[in-house]
C-alpha cells in the first residue's frame, strides 16, 4: 500500500513538473529532490549573531536568517560533546547509548582496548595505496541514518554521498548504505575512501585529486577579508601567548604565509579556511558528476566543514582566526547555494545547517576576563589515581583506563580480587572531587538518580553505553576542561559546548525564528516527517513542526 501512494506521488509530482516551467517551481507541496546537510565542527550558536552585520554575502548565512527558519535554543542532549557522537547523532535522530559512538574513540569494556570511531581493519584504502588512513567504514554505528531510510524508502534508488576533510565527518553522516564517502589525506593532499563503498574512486574524485587544489591555495596565504579595525572592535587581541600556533611558531598573527607548505605539509590546510574550500568544490564536483537532485528521488549530500575547528581549537572563539573564518565561511555557503540553485534549482532542495559541538573559551582568555574555568589534567588524575590504589593495597589495574572524562574499571580483576564496585567508586569519588575543577563525580550507571539538575544527568545517561563508556563520569565545574597549555577545546555537557546553531532552508521549510528549545537529535525525525519516510532505527527526537510547512 505504502508503495503504490509513493508511485501514485511520485507520478503526480512528474505530471505536475511537467506541467510547470522550471522557473517557476516555487510549489512547496512536492518534495525535495536534495537533502543537503552541512556540519560545521565546533560552531558555536551565538555566532550568527556575533558576526551577522559583517557577512558581506546576503546569500550565506543570511540565506539561511531571512528566508528560512532558526532554531535558536538547539541543543545537544548527551555527552561527550565531541566531533564523531555529534555527526553520529544528527543523521541517526539518536545519542551515543544507541547508536554506539560514545566519543572519538573509546576504551571498549569487552574488548579490553581503545577503539577509534570508524576503523575497520577489514577493509582497505582507496585512492592511497598502503595507507591506515582509508582502513574506515560505518561499522562502528548500530543504528541507521537518514541516508539509510532514505534509501530503503526508494528501494535504494537515493544517491547518498559524504565529504568532509575528517574521516569521521564523511562517514557517520553518509551511514552504512552510502554510495560513497571521501575525506581528505593530509599525507598527500588527496580525498580519499575505502573498500567499503567501493574498488575505485569515482573518475570524478580522482580528477579533482589531480588538480592538487590545496598546491594553488596554499600560494594565496591567509588574509583577513575585512578591515583590520573590524576584528580589532569585535575580538580578543590578535596575538595572545594563550593561542596556539598550528601554523608554525614564527607565525603569530595575520597575515599568515602558506606556500612554505608547498611539497612538505599538506595537513595545514585544515587548519585555515582553505580547507573549506576543498570540502566545497568537492561537493560542487559531486552535485554535478552524480547528478544529484536531478530526478524525483530524493537524494542526500552530507557536507562537514571540518577547518572550524582546527581554527577554534588553536585560537579559540574570541580571535581573529575564528571570525575571519566565519566571514569567509559565509561566502563559501553563498558559493554552494548558488551551485544548488543551478544544479538542482531553487525550491527543489532543502539544506540543514548545524554543528557537532560548540566549543569553550580558552581558560586563559576567561581568567583574564574573571571569568570562572580552568584546567583538569587527566594524566595527573591517572597519577593521583595510580597512588590512591597503592596506597589502599589495591591493585592499580583495577582502573582499566582513563579517557574522554571517563573512568573504566576492570570487572573481571575486580571480581577475581574480590573488591566491590561501591569501595572502589567511594574510594576514586572522595579523592577526585577534592580537584577544584571537578564538580562531581557519577557512576554512570546509576546516573539517573544522580544529585545534579535532570536536563544534566540526561545528558550523562543518553551518552552511556554499557560496551563503550566508563564506570565513572568526571563532571567538571563549568569552564573547566581536559585541555592544554594554550588554545582550548569542548567535551562537557554545559551548553558552552553544548548549544549549536540549526538553520533551515528550502523546499518545505517555513520562515521563521523558533526559540523553543529543541535537541540536535530532532534533525533527522524533521527530515523524516518532510520526505514522508521512516524515522532512523534508534531515533530518539521529534519532528520540529515549526520549521515545516
Ligand atoms: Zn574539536
């Protein structure tokens, strides 16, 4: 039955372009012929209003701001708030206690061993020959995605793509039946792929390889787009001992050189706008060479703009280096809208724009302001740790590891040494929260009746997974984090990391700003309702009316 209403619709929507002129498909009750999703890493929401009155393009962002919808109060609902759990989550409508990925990598409780997100030693590169770097497949994530529904909805007929410089930004958001996943090797400067998907790149991609792009980028250097007096009025000072200098220690502040690069560092570009514009071209190559959008089968391009966050990594988001990249991010979007406009037509897709996480300010930076923050140091809690259990005669290798804010214990020497969980838990509790930086510590699986606010301890028990999490959660006090000497980073469950922009735009979208709160996890449930097609296997979310017609 289902099937004959999706012919019946999908004879309708054919007559009745048949019977328009191209020009003129402003008709927002057909669906899209493309689904396009941009991940930014690590932007964070007040962005768009931090740097809205200098996006010199009306069509980037602001496409987005005055002719779609907002969601202003977008939030992530787990921990940790890292890049891989954050693509996870949006295209399955889930959290990491379903889908799987609970961080980057995790110290698995059954394997006894650290596993990164989307390794799979069972295939191998494409595009590289004899490299790790394309041994990485969907095989990690146990739920389907967008793209997967989407397929199964078509009888596989969807085109499914993902492109982002980081493996993991391809890959999770392309889910398990993609046609194809391409990130990009900082060893040779090339986008790469794995068996998985298929023998060979596709003719398309190793063309583009062979125009070496990031050679003729890295000639132009990194130079700010609008006055200097701009980024003086609106940011921290430009140079600063608390940032760091991923371009080279001689090189402090703008402008920065990048054709010392040339032949020797093909990795740097993540670090500078640049490699926006290697993920952009690569999808503008995609929308053509795959025709996407082109038929009434709905389609899926999933975007991840992976060099916001190297920048805010190193700089942090009160610099120069973050808003000159948000200001040329915006004609990057203004570039791919017009690309859809003309590949596939206006009123025929419907773009997302979100964030895997945001991102904290640099300690140093708050505590110059007063702000509260600072730094834990997680190798000097496996020490204090290591100490604590020799002095309590107890075996060290009873903490099995120490990552990702959690504590991993090992059950089976445990049992055979016939130490208690609750002892140990006490005994780890009482001396870790003496840290000024450390608010409380939870055992995870008693989180949902742990002593913190609810919308808090949810986060903690959507990020839990039996297989993948610790025993324990160190929550910090916020503006504290597991970082470094200089630049800063995100992972905790307080909305500096945790609030992220959602922007709509296109066929079946409604203008609108929505300033109900809303979790990353009703992206997918949102698409799901548009196309008229299942929801993810493990979708937690719910539809955002609001934002549809
Ligand atoms: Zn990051």
């Amino acid at each position: 039955m289902r099937y004959i209403l999706f012919i019946c619709l999908g004879l309708f929507s054919l007559t009745s372009n048949a019977q328009t002129p191209k020009s003129n498909q402003t008709s927002t009750s057909n669906k899209p012929k493309l689904v396009v999703g941009i991940m930014v890493d690590q932007m964070r929401w007040d962005y768009i209003n931090q740097f809205k009155p200098y996006f010199t393009s009306q069509q980037g962002f602001l496409r987005f701001v005055n002719e779609g919808a907002s969601c202003n109060n977008n939030l992530i609902p787990y921990i940790p708030s890292v890049t891989a759990p954050g693509h996870a989550s949006v295209y399955t409508g889930s959290t990491p206690a379903i889908h799987g990925v609970t961080g980057n990598q995790w110290f698995d409780n059954i394997l006894q061993k650290t596993v990164y997100c989307v390794e799979d030693p069972t295939v191998i590169s494409v595009g590289i020959e004899g490299s790790a770097a394309g041994k990485m497949s969907p095989k990690n994530l146990w739920t389907s995605t967008i793209g997967d529904e989407m397929k199964l909805a078509s009888n596989f007929k969807s085109k499914v793509y993902g492109i982002s410089i980081k493996d993991r930004g391809a890959i999770l958001p392309a889910g398990h039946s993609a046609n194809g996943a391409f990130w990009y090797d900082s060893k040779t400067g090339k986008f790469i792929s794995s068996t998985y998907y298929g023998k060979n790149l596709p003719t398309w991609v190793t063309e583009y390889n062979g125009q070496h792009r990031v050679d003729s980028l890295y000639t132009k250097g990194w130079n700010l787009s609008l006055a200097k007096s701009v980024y003086e009025a609106n940011c921290d000072e430009d140079i600063n001992a608390y940032e760091s200098t991923p371009l080279g220690a001689e090189q402090k502040g703008f402008p920065y050189s990048l054709s010392q690069f040339i032949g020797k560092d093909y990795g740097k570009i993540a670090s500078t706008p640049y490699g926006n514009n290697l993920v952009l071209e690569m999808a503008e190559m995609a929308l053509v060479n795959e025709q996407l959008g082109k038929d009434d089968i709905t389609d899926l391009l999933a975007i991840s703009f992976s060099s916001p966050d190297y920048i805010g990594h190193s700089f942090g988001p009160n610099s120069w280096e973050t808003m000159d990249g948000y200001i040329k991010l915006d004609i990057q979007l203004a570039q791919l809208f017009a690309s859809l406009d003309k590949q596939v037509g206006k009123n025929n897709y419907t773009v997302f724009l979100t964030a895997d996480h945001a991102v904290q300010h640099i300690p140093a930076f708050a505590k110059k302001h007063h702000l509260p923050g600072g730094l834990i140091s997680e190798p000097a809690i496996k020490k204090e740790l290591n100490e604590l259990l020799v002095k309590n005669s107890l075996d060290p290798k009873m903490i099995s590891d120490i990552g990702e804010y959690y504590i991993h214990f090992n059950h089976d020497l445990m049992d055979s040494l016939h130490v208690s969980q609750d002892k140990l838990v006490q005994l780890v509790s009482n001396s870790l929260e003496k840290n000024p930086g450390i608010l409380q510590v939870v055992e995870t699986r008693k989180a949902a009746t742990a002593s913190l606010p609810q919308s808090l301890r949810e986060r903690i028990v959507n990020g839990y997974s039996s297989q993948r999490s610790g025993d324990l959660f160190i929550v910090t006090k916020p503006g504290y984090m597991d970082g470094y000497a200089t630049g800063t980073t995100h992972g905790t469950l307080y909305n500096n990391d945790a609030h992220i922009p959602l922007l709509w735009y296109g066929n079946g979208i409604k203008k609108g700003q929505i300033n109900s709160v809303n979790y990353m996890t009703d992206i997918a449930p949102t698409i799901s309702t548009l196309l008229g097609i299942q929801m993810p296997s493990g979708s937690i979310g719910n539809p955002i009316l609001e934002v549809l017609h």
